[in-house]
C-alpha cells in the first residue's frame, strides 16, 4: 500500500518560512516525477513546484518563483519544498503526489498517480 507523509505545514507570520516534508513508503519513487500543490479555501488545487526523479531539473509557478526551492532525497524516498519569504496568499493546503509515468505536462494534476493527504499552511500576522 502506497502511503504519502506529509509533516512541516503550520502558522507563520508573514516573511516566514517553513519546510514542507513527504516521505513516501509502499514503493520506491526515485524515478517518478514528482509535484507540490496547493488549495486555497475556494479554489481549485494548483501546481506549485515540480522536480525530476534526479532532482537536477526543477519547476516552479510563477507565484513562489525565487521562493520555494523542491529537492529530493531518493535514498530516502522523500521530498522536501523550503518555503522562504512566505505571503498570506500562500495559505492553503498543500499537497505532494507522483507521475510515476512522466508525460512531461507536470502541472496537470490530473497526470499525478499519488497523492498525499496534505498540510495546511497558514500564513498570518
């Protein structure tokens, strides 16, 4: 059974930074594309970040560019996304999953096989 852990989402200020874990357990996903989401209360979940299986290429929205930074840690199933510079407009829950078959197109949810159970991120003064 596939299971996705998600740990590192809480409250923080403004200017803030967290750091987003998920670990993986089931099988191994070094070679599966993998992703970062977000839903806001009231909207559709959106891309947010993205990184190959070696981790050397990554991908980010416009809206966290220059902010958030996604690596991975193969030997250890896990990936991580270091939230810096944190804005009220980035509260929502915030989800990892994996394109086990890559298709290229990484901000389509609907290419994503697994999904994490997610972790809010609140950000207020």
């Amino acid at each position: 059974q596939v299971e996705f852990v998600e740990s590192g989402g809480g409250s923080v200020q403004p200017g803030g930074s967290l750091r987003l874990s998920c670990a993986a357990s089931g099988r191994t996903f070094s070679y599966s594309f993998m992703g970062w989401f977000r839903q806001a209360p009231g909207k559709e979940r959106e891309f947010v970040a993205g990184i190959k299986w070696s981790g050397i290429y990554t991908y980010y929205a416009d809206s966290v560019k220059g902010r958030f930074t996604f690596s991975r840690d193969n030997a250890k199933n896990t990936v991580y996304l270091q939230m810096n510079s944190l804005s009220p407009e980035d509260t929502a829950v915030y989800y990892c999953a994996a394109d086990v078959n890559y298709s290229g197109n990484y901000r389509e949810r609907s290419n994503y096989d697994y999904w994490g159970q997610g972790t809010q991120v609140t950000v207020s003064s």
